[in-house]
C-alpha cells in the first residue's frame, strides 16, 4: 500500500497547490496532517463553513503553569487545503501530531512557527549560490512563482535541510508519534493511497520511521491528572499570521501570498501595486498616474533582471521603492532581513490607522509593508462552538444593559451600579477589547463613587470574539475567568510588591478577592520576600485604604486584607530598623511606608491586634541611630511621637541640624508629623527659624534644597500658617501669602546672592573695591 508524503513550508501557495493536486489525483483513503491529535475527533468544526484565517486555541492549565498555543489556518495554508479537499475526496482525516501541551512543544506559543535556526547555515549557503537576501526570497525564487510541478524540488530541499540539522528531542518524540498514526493508517486503508501532509524538515524521518513498526493506532495522549485544558476555534487575521509583526511561520506578507493562492504572481503584483497607489493618495502621499507605471516598469525590469518568470514578491516591493521613493532611507527596507519589523515598525491593527514605523521610515514603505500584510480578519461559522464563558458574558451584559455600545456611567454606591461595576472589571483583567474606563476610584481610599465607561462591543475586527473564546481558557463563567486570570498575574508578580498590590486593588475592583485562591498565598510570599520600603509601603497603603475604607468595594473589615496589613506592618519596621545609609536625598517611597505604618497602628491596631509598643520601640532606637539615613531617622522620630511618644522635639531638631542632613531628617519628621510645627503650643518652629537663620550662606544654599523637600510636604494653606507663626515671631505685620511668592526660584536667588558675595570678596582681595559696593 502506498503512503505518498509531501512535505510543505507552512501557509504556502505552492505548497498548498500541491497538496491540492495529489489528493484530486490519488483520491486517498486517509489525509493525515500535522496537527494536534486531541482535536482530532472534532475536526468536522473545521469543515464548517469558515472564512479563514482562523486558528484553533489550545490552552493547559495546572499547579505549575499556564500554556496558550495556536494552531493557525488561512485560505493557503497546506494543512487547512488538505481537510478541505481530503473531505470532498471522501477521505479519513486525521491529525496526527502531540498535543499543544505537551512537552514535546515546551513553551512554543504557534505549533507552525518554524525553528529554521535548526539549519541556517544549509538556507545561508543556498542564499549566498543564488544571490539573495534571505531564505523568504530565496522560497519565492525557487517555488513560489515557477508554473512547474515543485514537488521534486521540494522534495531534495528539505531533504537538503533535514540532512544538515540536528533533531532534538522533541522532533524525535514528535516524529516517532506521527509515525505511529501513518502505520496505522497504511494498514488500515486496504490498499488505498494515504496521503500524509508534514513540515518539510520533518518529512524524511517520518518516511523512515514509517516502513516499520507496529501497526496498532495510537492513545491520543491525555493531560496529567489534576490539569485543566481545551481547545476552541478562533477567528485569526492576517496580522497575527505576519513574520513582520512577530509570527515565526516564515511566511512574511500575507495579503500578497493570499493573491498568489487566488491568481498568479503577474495577478497578484498588478493588484498590489494598484492597492499600494491607492493608500498612499489616501494618506494624501502625492502620486501621479507617472509613478504608476514606473513602478510597473520597474516591477517588470526586475522580474527579467532577476531571471523570474513572474513577479516575486521582492520584485514587486523593490520596483515600488524604486518608483515612489526618492529620498535616501536612513534604515534598511524591512525585506532585506528575516523576522520581526525594528520596534515601532509594526503594522497597525486590522481595520485602524495607517500603521506607522520607525522614526524616519518613508510613507511609501509604510504603506508597502502594510497592503502586503493586509487586514483580513476570519470569521467563523455561526454553528461552530464556543467555551461557556463566550454564553456567560452574554448573558451578564444583555442583564445588566451594558449589551450596547456607547458610553455609560452608573454610581458605585447602588447595587445594580457595583454589579456593572464588577463585570465590566471583569472583562477588563481578562484584556476583552472594547470595554475601557475612564474615570472611577483609583485607590481603596479614593472618595469617587461614580464611574465612567466607554463600550465598543461591535466586532472589533474579530479581536474581541478571538479575546473572548480564548479567556474561556481561564473559566466557564466571567467571575471564575477573572479569578483565574487574577491568580495567574499574582504568580507572576512573584516578590513585586508593587505589582502584588495593583492586582490586589484589581481583585477588590472585579469582587474576586475572595474568591481568588492564590491571593492570601501569592500576597504572604511576596511580604516575606520585599526587601525594599517603597513597594511595600505602596501596597501597605493601597491594602489599607481597603480595609478601612472600602464598603462600596465590600472589602472594608475583610479579614483578608487584615492579614496583608498586619504582615505589611511588621515587614516595614523590619527593613526600618535593618536600614543603614549615609547623607543622601530623602526617599519619598520609603517615607510614604512609614507612613503607612504610621495610619495601620492609629487605626488598626485594635482590630488586628498590632503591637504599638514594639513599633514604638522601634522608632525610637532608629531615629537615635547615627548611621540610619537622616529621612528615615526623621521619620521614626515623626513616628514616635505619632503613637505618643514626648520626647524633646526642639531638641531632637536641633541633634539633625547639620546642612547637609537638616532637610533630609525634616521630611521624614514632616511626612510623619507635621502637627509638630503648625501646634502653636510647639518650639518646633521656632527651632526652625533660629536654625536656619544661624547658618552661613554656605550652609544655608547646601542645605536649601533639601528644606524646600521637606516643606513641599506642607499643603498651601499650611504653609501660609507657618509663614504667619514667622511674621508673629518677629513682631511683623503683612501678608503671609506674599512670604510665599517670590519672583523668581527660591534657589536661584539665593544662589544669585552667593555669587554676588563671591565677587565681593575678589574684588575686595584685589583692592579693586569701591564705596558703592554692597
């Protein structure tokens, strides 16, 4: 019995053509093609009446990662030619590659994407003989657009390939199991042809391995015990299919090989050209009718030049080039070199703007890169079916009247509002399209009770369908979806307690916070793990206002948050007391913790059962440490006296005194306590003023900087209060207001008074000084 194998490159039209042409020919028992075997007994939902491209999304999930993959179509592609024309053959369909988990595929996201780096150097040296750029010019030249019959061709390339590259395991696993499936196959087609449809490089070991061996069919292989996973179809476009936005098929250009596959090449450059034209005048780019026919005639000189038949793909975009652009480029044309465009050359999304590259790209080349890529989205048949979450959201949204796009705005504090709230929440940690917020509560302690919404629920050029289906992956209602997705970003986050916290305010926002599993977890670890004050004190300060706060939320009094403010509290004390540094600028971040510390003991201690007493402890023996850094003994200092601590205030001021340290300790004393220096009962003050008006002007301009931080901390009002206490200490009458305005930066004049001292003092050193001078 006969196996005919072709081997084919991945979404190509002369691949495609022959896969086409050998099963009209033989009319085979079986078509076995490269693909995931669990999705085998639902290949019927591929034969629906779809418009490519589309993809079948394959997701896994256990207790130690979570795995997307796909497994892309379009009109062209040799793996979706070979269902369709195997079907209307009336032959047995069957995929007969491992499954998108498995470990044979590690981490690899599109089961299609070629690992041609397994034998650059075979591709370079055949580059390097037919003089070309690259291996996509050198596939159009040798296959793409020559009229005869490639399969001998084909045949010795990937044999070529093949000879040259080392296998690795996983190829050997995967080819050891698609060989199972053709002998099986063989042995059941009673005598008819079977046809076996595989990438190229794989195609001689499955010859091989397929003359002998058992016979009997194989397992479809499951997923380990305790792991979730499925597959669905999925619309998918011409973008994401693209080598220049990222895809690793090999396969740049869709939109041209897609009027390849429909024509022939002269078809397909003709109407490119024309459709290149026409964006550009779009885009108001000047183009006369000379143009385009220069760039046909320059298209075809190329084609002859090059020793084509027929327009490749190269000779199409260089003969634009050649016709449109005549300025000089300042960055290589992206078809010269293989893979994704340079950061910032990505084509737009299907169906928006002009895509914009690199600063400095020509607008003809955008516009090159762009109508050959194209914006074809896929469409799938309406019977085909979706994970319940794709029904759940539905449902939710037509409940709720939020099934209509537009703006909407709804108030927090009514329980039908929180409801919408959390759903459109929801949809958003999921990153569904067309749901996007723009304005609400940004922290637990935000007073905003209203939100505002803009839905775009039309078919956001398949995106938002793809997006759906492809959460389901997380779970069949949105609530468990959005959980799941929480869970998955907290994992990631590790130790960042920064990260930690955003996903935690998200969780409170959505209404999972409970019901997320990995919360409490993710969040203990990440305490136990931050060894730096400022993510610490971001999340301790973000968990509070929840905590204290949050009843619109539901999250006030929750006890999971009172762990996390509990464990915050004593983590912070912890790096405060281990802290060491000399002079240095505040740290706003670290002042922001203490603070937050400081909030968590005046409000929580009671209710969480928090040791003020320690902490206390703590902050005396910090803010009397020499070798601390003076904001954070400022800070402690501030600390003390917040939990009631009455030590010396005017003395502790006057020990920080030092210009290089004074301002530094007073904005950790002021972010703390800034009650210290407004009482009018307190020395603080005046302190202040008897200090400052000690220093030289040497010290006094080292030391500016760092006293305009610290009293930055001081709202307005509460400066023009101090600026007052100064007026009354000096028996002054005016405006405290007008102490505050100055003509110009207060650092620059004061600097200005320094240099005129300077000047003062050389010229009184060279005798040069006159009775005028000041």
């Amino acid at each position: 019995m006969a196996v005919m194998f072709v081997g084919v490159r991945h979404h190509s039209p002369a691949c495609a053509r022959l896969v086409r042409d050998v099963i009209q020919r033989l009319r085979p028992a079986y078509v076995l093609v490269e693909g995931p075997a669990d999705f085998g007994a639902r290949i019927d939902e591929l034969l629906l009446a779809h418009e490519p491209p589309i993809a079948i999304f394959s997701y896994h999930r256990d207790a130690e990662r979570a795995h997307a993959s796909w497994t892309p179509f379009c009109a062209y592609s040799p793996e979706w030619v070979a269902l369709n024309e195997g079907h209307a053959a009336g032959a047995r369909l069957r995929f007969i590659d491992l499954p998108a988990w498995h470990p044979a595929f590690g981490d690899r996201g599109n089961r299609y994407a070629d690992a041609e780096r397994r034998y650059a150097e075979a591709t370079g040296r055949l580059c390097r003989e037919f003089a070309v750029d690259n291996t996509d010019v050198l596939w159009d030249h040798l296959f793409e657009i020559d009229p005869d019959d490639p399969a001998e061709r084909l045949a010795a390339y990937f044999a070529l390939l093949r000879g040259e590259a080392e296998a690795g395991p996983d190829d050997t696993a995967r080819e050891a199991y698609m060989a199972r499936w053709i002998r099986a196959a063989a042995a059941d087609a009673d005598d008819r042809p079977v046809v076996v449809v595989a990438g190229g490089f794989h195609t001689p070991a499955l010859e091989t391995l397929a003359a002998t061996g058992d016979t009997g069919w194989p397992d479809v292989p499951a997923p380990p015990e305790g792991a979730a996973g499925g597959s669905f179809l999925v619309p998918y476009s011409f973008r994401r299919l693209d080598a220049f936005t990222g895809y690793e098929s090999g396969m740049p250009s869709p939109e041209y090989y897609q009027r390849l596959w429909e024509g022939d090449p002269d078809t397909a450059a003709a109407a490119l050209i024309e459709t290149v034209v026409a964006r550009l005048r779009a885009r108001r780019q000047p183009v006369s009718t000379a143009d385009l026919v220069a760039a046909r005639t320059l298209t075809g000189g190329l084609t002859r030049l090059r020793g084509h038949r027929a327009p490749a793909r190269t000779d199409l975009l260089d003969g634009l080039v050649s016709a449109l652009v005549n300025d000089d480029l300042d960055q290589p044309l992206p078809w010269t070199t293989r893979g994704p465009l340079a950061p910032g050359a990505i084509p737009g999304g299907c169906g928006g703007p002009s895509p914009h590259m690199a600063t400095g790209a020509h607008p003809a080349v955008v516009e090159m890169v762009a109508a050959l890529s194209g914006d074809r989205v896929g469409r799938l048949h309406p019977d085909t079916p979706a994970p319940p979450l794709v029904h759940d959201v539905a449902a939710e949204l037509e409940r709720l009247g939020l099934d209509q796009s537009g703006p909407v705005t709804f108030r927090l504090t009514s329980s039908r509002g929180l409801e919408r709230s959390r759903v459109l929440h929801r949809l958003r940690v999921l990153r569904i399209p067309g749901v996007e917020r723009r304005s609400g509560p940004a922290t637990g302690a935000d007073p905003v009770l209203e939100e505002r919404w803009t839905l775009d629920l039309s078919g956001q050029g398949g995106r938002r369908e793809s997006a759906l289906i492809e959460a389901g992956a997380y779970g069949a209602t949105l609530g468990d979806a959005a959980a799941a997705a929480l869970d998955e970003r907290m994992a990631d986050a590790g130790a960042d307690m920064g990260a930690l916290a955003v996903v935690l305010f998200d969780a409170a926002l959505c209404g999972c916070a409970a019901q997320s599993g990995r919360i409490a977890e993710s969040i203990a670890a990440g305490i136990a793990g931050a060894a730096e004050l400022p993510p610490l004190g971001a999340a301790l300060e973000t968990v509070l206002g929840l905590w204290r706060h949050d009843r619109v939320l539901g999250t006030a009094r929750s006890p999971l948050f009172g762990t996390v403010v509990a464990a915050c509290v004593a983590r912070v004390l912890w790096l405060m007391e281990g802290l060491r540094g000399g002079p240095a600028p505040a740290d706003l971040g670290r002042l922001r913790a203490v603070a937050a510390v400081r909030d968590a003991l005046l409000h929580a201690t009671d209710a969480l059962d928090l040791d003020r007493a320690a902490a206390l402890g703590i902050a005396r023996r910090v803010a009397a440490r020499t070798d601390a850094p003076p904001d954070l003994r400022g800070a402690a200092f501030g600390l003390g006296r917040a939990l009631g601590d009455t030590a010396d205030a005017a003395r502790a001021v006057r020990g920080a005194a030092g210009p290089a340290t004074f301002g530094d300790w007073l904005a950790g004393l002021f972010a703390l306590a800034r009650q210290e220096v407004l009482d009018p009962g307190a020395p603080v003050l005046g302190v202040l003023d008897e200090l400052v008006g000690a220093m030289g002007e040497g010290d006094f301009l080292v030391a500016l900087p760092a006293l305009r931080q610290a009293f930055a901390f001081f709202p307005p009002r509460e400066r023009e209060t101090i600026a007052q206490g100064l007026l009354d200490r000096r028996g002054l009458r005016g405006s405290p207001r007008a102490l505050l305005h100055t003509g110009a930066d207060p650092l620059l004049i004061a600097e200005a008074h320094a240099l005129e001292a300077r000047v003062d003092r050389a010229l009184e050193a060279a005798g040069l000084a006159s009775e005028g001078t000041s």
